[in-house]
C-alpha cells in the first residue's frame, strides 16, 4: 500500500485478512480500496456486509450492496445478501419484488437467491408464480435445513388462502392438502413432527367446512389439535428455543379447540402467545450462536414475530381491534410476515374463511 499508492489490490486483501479479528480495521482498508478504485463490485460487497454485521448500520449497507450489483449484476450471490439486508430495513415488499424480477435470470443461478423472491412472491400475493419456481427446479439441501419445505408450505396456504376467497373449497383443500407433501424436489425429509401441521390441518378443516362435509372438518380439527400438542411436546416449553412457527402450531390447535366446542381449553393457550410475545418484546434480543454460520435474524424480523404472536393471541380472545393493531405493527417492521399478511388479508373480515365455527361440527 506504502508503495504503490495507485494499487487497490493490497488494501482489499488486507481487509480480507483482517475482517475476522479486526473488524474496524478492514472495514478502514476496504474503505481505502474503495478509494483507490471504485469500480470494484467485492469491495462494496465486502464492506456492505461489514457495515450491517459490525456497524449495524443497515441503510449503509445496503448502498453499498446496490452499488456491487451495479458493478457486477450478473453475481447472484450480492442479490440474496441485499435482500437480507432489505428485509432487515423492513423495505417494502415491492420494492424487494422488484430488484429481484429485474434480475431474475441471474438470481436463478443460486437456490438461496431463488429463495427469498419466492419469499417475497408469496408476500406480494403472487402465489402462483412462487409454487411454480418452487416446483420446477431441484433445491440443493445441506446440513438438514428445512427452509425449503417451510417457504413450500407458505405457499400453499397463501394460494389456497386466495382461492377460498374466490369461493373455489374444492381447489383450496386440495392446495391446502398438497403442503402436507415433502416433493422430492427439495430435498427435505419427512418429519416425524412438524410445527406447520396443526396449521394445515386446521385450514384443511375450514375447507371441508366450506364444502358441507362436518366429518370431515371435525377430523381435520382433532388432526390439528394433535399435531400442535405433538409439536409444542418436542420443542419443549421453555420459551427459549421455541420458534414463531412453534407459537403458530399453538395457536391453530386451540383454534381447532375452539371449532370444536373446547373453548375453554382454547383461551388459556390463546393468554400464552399473549405472553409470550410480550416477553419477546421486553427481553431484547438474545444470542444467535449459528449465526456465523447462515443469515442472523435482523431485530425488526425478531420484534415483528413477536407483534405476530400478540397479534395471534388477541385474536383467539375476541380482541379483535387490537389483534388488527398488532399484526399491523408487525408489518411496519416487516412488511413481508407472511403470517401477518395472511392475517391482514383474510381474518378480517373473518367471516369468508376463518368464519365462527360450524354448529354441525361440535
């Protein structure tokens, strides 16, 4: 660097070398790269993820994340590490949609790209263009990740959400039915319990519901109430280590309670997730020890899941005024919560699909 001004090369490579240990110092030499030649995409990227990583400066981060695609549009890896960042700035979900349609040939190149517009697809209500990426290619899964399969349930649901809106229970149900599948294609194994199949269940009965069949809808809804008491037995009840989709599995086993007739099994649940995402909102954010090893949840994400699991709660209780203002809330800080959004969208008004539970079925 002393002696060879000119040369961006040796700056960029000492904050390579640096970045573990000495954070502060490499993202200085990154930043004297960046001076030297600005025209390099990997510096940028570099320093972007420096800047939300260490600085937590997350609008930072993302410029300069924007200006490596800018350089280099034709990396996908820079459109999957942006995303993260925009979804950590709670960024809204068009602008996100359109940053990765604009390039979707390229962000097709990488599975964990491909991912997240299927993400923000389903977001943007786009369901069927998501399931139609996510069966037309195969996944590459390591190390027993089964993000695949929850992004494929979100799916489903959203689309067949959509469809019970348009009237059409046949084709919902079977929409509904098909996120109980594991394709081959994305390369995630059966689960022997699974948190996202009290909620499939328990959409399933609401489409049996719609198409007269009160057998089969109380069946759904006893299949519901089981899967979320065999989901909430292995994840344990310590609120540390249980997940959203965990508080979710709890919440549509005791609206299948209260299909039911079980009403007063179902309100003490419904007071937990109250509960809970209040002390998720007081307690701050805790460690991530994997961080280092995938994407870190960003606080707006983790506070968003936690105005979700109120949000959920109050809505089981009959609040439905401030259950509306949370789930608000939550999409405030993240606009893309898919459970937020399926909220927003189709329980109010709650009559269309998640309507009061039919007389015939108790």
């Amino acid at each position: 660097m002393e002696f060879n001004p000119s040369d961006a090369n040796a700056p960029y490579l000492l904050g390579c070398l640096l970045y573990d240990n000495q954070p502060e110092n490499a993202i200085k030499a990154w930043e004297e790269s960046r001076g030297r030649d600005d025209k390099f995409a990997l510096t940028h990227r570099n320093l972007g993820l420096a800047y939300a990583q260490h600085e937590k400066n997350i609008l930072k981060a993302i410029a300069s994340l924007e200006k490596a695609i800018e350089l280099d549009p034709a990396e996908p890896r820079f459109f999957y590490e942006l995303d993260a960042q925009y979804e950590a700035a709670g960024t809204p979900v068009a602008r996100r949609l359109e940053m990765l349609t604009k390039h979707s040939d390229t962000v097709a190149k990488r599975d964990d790209a491909i991912m997240r517009q299927i993400v923000v697809l389903t977001a943007a209500g786009r369901t069927d263009h998501a399931l139609e990426l996510l069966r037309g290619r195969r996944f590459r899964n390591w190390e027993g990740n089964s993000l695949s399969h929850s992004v494929y349930v979100d799916a489903c649901i959203a689309h067949g959400l959509k469809l019970a809106a348009d009237m059409k229970p046949r084709e919902a149900l079977a929409t509904y039915k098909a996120a109980l599948e594991y394709p081959e294609n994305l390369e995630v194994g059966r689960a022997r319990r699974s948190p996202r199949t009290a909620r499939i269940q328990f959409f399933i009965g609401t489409a049996h519901e719609a198409l007269g069949d009160a057998a089969s809808a109380r069946a759904a809804f006893e299949q519901a109430v089981r899967d979320a008491a065999s989901a909430k037995a292995a994840s344990g009840q310590a609120l540390a280590g249980r997940g959203e989709s965990d508080y979710e599995s709890d919440y549509f086993g005791a609206r299948a309670l209260r299909n039911l007739g079980r009403t007063d099994e179902a309100k003490p649940i419904f007071e937990r997730l109250v509960k809970s995402g209040e002390e998720q909102l007081t307690k701050g954010e805790g460690p991530d020890y994997f961080a280092k090893f995938g994407e870190k949840t960003s606080e707006r994400v983790r506070q968003a899941g936690a105005h979700y699991l109120i949000g959920l709660g109050l809505l089981g209780l009959g609040e439905k005024e401030k259950a509306r203002a949370s789930f608000q809330k939550a999409l405030e800080l993240h606009p893309a919560h898919i459970g937020a959004r399926e909220q927003s969208a189709y329980d109010f008004p709650i009559n269309a699909i998640l309507r009061e539970p039919n007389p015939e079925v108790k």
